[in-house]
C-alpha cells in the first residue's frame, strides 16, 4: 500500500526519485518482483516501518519485471535486494528478507534521527538568515539528544554570529573529542578569540603603521579584522608576519591562518589563493 513516503518508481523516475531526491532525505530503494516469495515478506515490513519514521526516510519500490533497466544498472543478481541511497550514491545494501530488527538496524544507519532532522531544519533557517529560529530548532535538537556534538557545534556556531561568544564557549566545552570535526571546533575556539579582540582595530593599524615590526600588534590587528570576516586583509596581515619572521611565537601567525582557512567556508577560492601564498611564504 502506498502511503506519503511510499512511491513506485521506474527506469524513467529512478534518476529524479532516487538519487536527486536522495540529497534531501534517504531513499531506501526496494526492488522486488511479484512472484518472489521473500519479497512479498519483506514489502510489509518496510513500508510500516516507513509509516513508523514519517519522513525520515522514503521507500521507492521497483518491480524488476517491469523495469530491467534499473535491474541492470545496478546489476541486480538476486532479489530481494535492497539499496540505501544519500546524497545521489549508494551508501549500503542488504539481500534477502531480513526480520524487522535487522532491517530497522538497517534503515537507523542511513536515516536521520529526530535531532537530526531538527539539525538540518535549522540549517535552512540560517540560509535564510534567521539565526534565531536557527538556535531555538538547535537547542530543541539538543534536548532531544544531548550528545548530538554535531547540532551543538552548529549552535556554537549560530552564537558566534549573534556575539554570544561566552554562551558558544560553553557549547564548545561539551563537545566531545572526535576527530571527525575536531578541526572544526579548533576553528571556532579561534573565531572566539579572533572576535574577543574587535574594538580595537583603528589603534592597531596606527601601531602597525608607525612599527611595522610591531608583530603583537600585527598580530592582534589579523584577529580584529578575521572578527568581522575580513579573511583578506586578516591574511594579508599573517603574511606579512611570516614574510618577517617564520618562526615568531612558534609559528603563530601560520597557526592563525590555518584556523582562517577553516572558518572561510564561503570563499573556497580564497583559501585556495592564500593557500598558495602561504605555502610560497613558508617554503
């Protein structure tokens, strides 16, 4: 029976139904055929457990008798076979008719959780320039999940812009060593800092300007500028430390640029330009 998150799907819908549709939600792809006994098993089970997770996942049936192309494509050699798709590419596979607690193992693996999908609500609501509604979906993911480190990040994020710094300090502080975005966290542990400076970048210039080997104040003048997103004159600044003295303070104006390359997400180009010019500085 189909139901909202229950669709066919054939040669000519697999491409707009699966694998596009796949970058907004998970597309569990069963493909199945009328005289398969397993199959008629398996069906039940997935299309209530795509009733039970109400949008976290959609289910798209494909008769194998009906649409060889798909069959083919995917070199179907026995069925029931069933195909997680995200993000347009196969992300996991299982054969056969599996009971209902291996297939809702399957299925937990490849779709959002409820704090998830309040995770990537919110991320829509900062596209659209609502950091507010933003926070609120974040911190309403968090109490759901607490452990969530990803949505925790993004609200420390979201409070960074807003000039909660001390509030995203304590986000950062409970998020857990994972290497997976332990890079990121160092970023914005900086953009803290970077931001702490502010106020004072007038002065700094004019200090810079009558000591141009004044590093301190170079130095606290890249951090001034990176508080409000300037990365090119803020990198400019780092460069030209490094052009002076590589090896100041430990390498602290490589270490700076480096959490810049990091927080300057929206301008790949630049990085890649001031990667470029750092490497030509450093070696």
């Amino acid at each position: 029976m189909l139901t909202p998150h229950v669709l066919d799907v054939t040669d000519a819908t697999f491409r707009a139904e699966v694998l596009e549709a796949s970058a907004a939600v998970p597309v569990i792809v069963d493909i199945w055929a009328p005289w398969c006994a397993p199959c008629r098993a398996l069906a039940p089970v997935l299309e209530k457990l795509a009733a039970e997770y109400a949008g976290r996942f959609r289910l798209a049936r494909v008769n194998s008798d009906e649409n060889p192309g798909i069959a083919r494509g995917l070199n179907v050699r026995s069925i029931p076979d069933v195909r997680a798709f995200h993000g347009g590419e196969q992300v996991d596979q299982f054969l056969g008719a599996l009971p209902e607690s291996e297939v809702r193992a399957f299925i937990d693996g490849v779709a959002p959780s409820p704090a998830e999908l309040l995770r990537l609500e919110a991320a829509g609501k900062r596209a659209a320039g609502d950091a507010s509604g933003a926070a609120a979906t974040l911190a309403e993911a968090l109490a759901l999940d607490a452990a969530h480190d990803p949505a925790r990040i993004d609200l420390a994020e979201v409070l960074i812009e807003t000039g909660r710094h001390d509030d995203a300090a304590r986000e950062l502080d409970s998020v857990g060593d994972d290497p997976d975005w332990s890079a990121r966290v160092t970023a914005l542990r900086q953009a803290i800092a970077f931001a702490r400076v502010g106020g004072a970048e007038s002065e700094l210039a004019a200090r810079v300007a009558a000591a141009p080997g004044d590093h301190e104040a170079r130095l606290a003048r890249a951090g001034a500028l990176a508080a409000r997103k300037a990365w090119r004159e803020a990198m400019d600044e780092l460069l030209e430390i490094l052009a002076r003295d590589k090896g100041w303070r430990d390498g602290e104006a490589r270490k700076q640029m480096v959490a810049i390359f990091s927080l300057a997400t929206d301008r790949p180009d630049l990085v890649s330009e001031y990667r470029r010019k750092l490497g030509s500085v450093l070696y």
